[in-house]
C-alpha cells in the first residue's frame, strides 16, 4: 500500500492512547490521506513526532478536524504550529472544530503571543503565515469536498462534552470512518452502514480498576459512561456492518491484547486489528488489514 498511489484512502494511526501516559501509546491522532490532501485528526501527545515518522511533516497538513476539545485531543496543537512553521510552513493552518474551538485557539494563541513576537522579530523567517491558524466551526453533516474526498462531521454522544463528534472520509467508492470519542451511539452505527473501515475508541473495563489516589469506583464509573466498553464496541460494528474494526484510543494504554480480542469476538466476528502507533490501513484496498500491527 502507498500514501502516494493517488486512487487510495490511506489511514496512518499516529497515537491510540489517552490521557494516562505511556511511552508506546502517545496521544490520540490520526492522519488521512487520500486525493493530495493531508488531514490531521486530533493533535494529542507528541503528534508532531509521529507525523514525521509517517512521512508527513506538520508543514505538509491540509486541515486539522477536532473531535472535540478534551486536552489529550488537543494538547500539542502548540506544537503542531511551531514546528510546521520550522519545518518551512507557508500558509495558515485551517482547522475543523466543534463550537467553541475559536474561544480555545484565540486564548492559545494569546498567551503564547509575546514568544511567538519575539520569535518572530529575532528569527526573521521568510513568512509568517505558517503561524496563523483559520477556524470553522462545525456542526454535523458534510464540511467540505475537495479532489474527490468528502468529509462529514458526525454528532456523537461524550455527553456531558457537547459537541463531539466522529468523521466520515468518502473517496473513490471507499469509506472510512472515525467514532472519536463517544458512548454506544445510533447515530454513528447508521452514519456508518457498509463502510470498509470502522476505527473506534474503546474502554477496557476489564482490565482497569480503581486506584488509590487516582481513580475511585466512581471515578471509573464516570470515565466509562461516555467511553464504549469492550463488550459493546464488536456489536457497533456488527450493527453498522462494517468491512473492519480498528480498535484505538485504548484505556488503559496498556493491556492484554489477547484478553480484549477475545471480549470483542463475543459480538463481531469480521475482521478486527488492534491498532498501534504508526499502524497503516489502505482502505478498501486488495489486502485486507490483520490483527494487530
């Protein structure tokens, strides 16, 4: 499979973990590509690392879509911005988010303002494009369609964080869609019937417990009501029909992978890969994605 071959829609996980650090799980992204563009979903932990082990520096980003505005979603779009305009990024970075992504960038940028003037002034690069950044705010339904892809915005349910939402990638008769994060949710199942490729976050209750000093029982109660739990995830895509189930987003970041696969086999019986850092699906392509890496 080729990022380059110009008929593909090709997915590149760039971080499957989530807010509890680990050093072979980073933050939640994931990078699309399909009709020259370059899209950047979330900007978690050490994205800008990723995205040029992937081939596919920060300067060369088409668009960022932002599920929503968790921290461990958006923590490094920071660095996201510094090091593009680095690397010799020459135009503004245009970003997809739900309401209240303008508030958050406009006060990012703020408080980096006096150091982004002195870098400005002292490194005299050749543009200052590179560090602006252009915001549209989203509501569910198509947000744009450029080169033959088209991408949707898809509500989903991380109730109380409203909105959320999950991405749908339309090119060349193939479908790929993205849950973001989100609870059990008909709407995601119908948005996404018959797609070649479901990537979905899961909780995995059995292999977490409380922690004293960290997590209560309560605490892990709250945390798995707006997650989908382990023993759901294989009925979302046996309800939605899809080709492949990608499992991502892993709480915890470290588990039995064995374990979970059996617990997701109670409900779905197609093809499943346990996504890592840096894992490449070519979808709807001849070769059909295995289990794990």
């Amino acid at each position: 499979m080729s990022s380059s071959d110009p008929d593909s829609l090709v997915l590149t996980l760039l971080g499957t973990g989530c807010p509890i650090v680990d050093p072979n799980r980073l933050g939640p992204s994931a990078l699309v590509r399909a009709g020259g563009q370059n899209l950047l979903v979330d900007c978690g932990s050490g994205v800008t690392q990723r995205l040029v082990q992937a081939g596919c520096p920060g300067r060369d980003i088409d668009a960022l879509l932002l599920t929503h505005l968790h921290s461990d979603h958006v923590i490094d779009l920071m660095q996201l911005v510094i090091s593009s305009w680095h690397q010799g990024r020459q135009r503004p970075l245009k970003i997809y988010g739900p309401a209240g992504t303008r508030k958050f960038t406009t006060a990012l940028l703020a408080a980096w303002r006096d150091e982004l003037d002195q870098r400005i002034e002292f490194e005299c690069r050749t543009s200052v494009e590179g560090l602006e950044l252009d915001v549209e705010e989203v509501e569910q339904g198509e947000i744009f369609s450029i080169g033959g892809l088209a991408v949707n915005a898809i509500e989903v349910d991380h109730r109380p964080v409203v909105p959320a939402f999950g991405f749908g990638f339309r090119f060349n008769g193939r479908h790929l869609v993205l849950s973001g994060d989100t609870t059990y949710c008909p709407g995601l199942i119908e948005h996404a019937q018959g797609c070649d490729v479901l990537v979905h976050e899961v909780f995995i209750h059995s292999q977490i417990r409380p922690s004293g000093g960290t997590r209560s029982s309560r605490t892990m109660e709250n945390v798995a009501s707006y997650h989908t739990l382990d023993d759901v995830v294989g009925r979302v895509a046996a309800e939605a029909g899809a080709g492949t189930l990608v499992l991502t987003h892993f709480v915890p970041p470290a588990f039995d992978e064995a374990a979970l696969e059996e617990t997701v086999r109670r409900s779905w019986d197609g093809r499943l890969r346990i996504g890592h850092d840096l894992c490449t699906v070519d979808v709807g392509g001849s070769e059909p994605p295995g289990i794990g890496q």
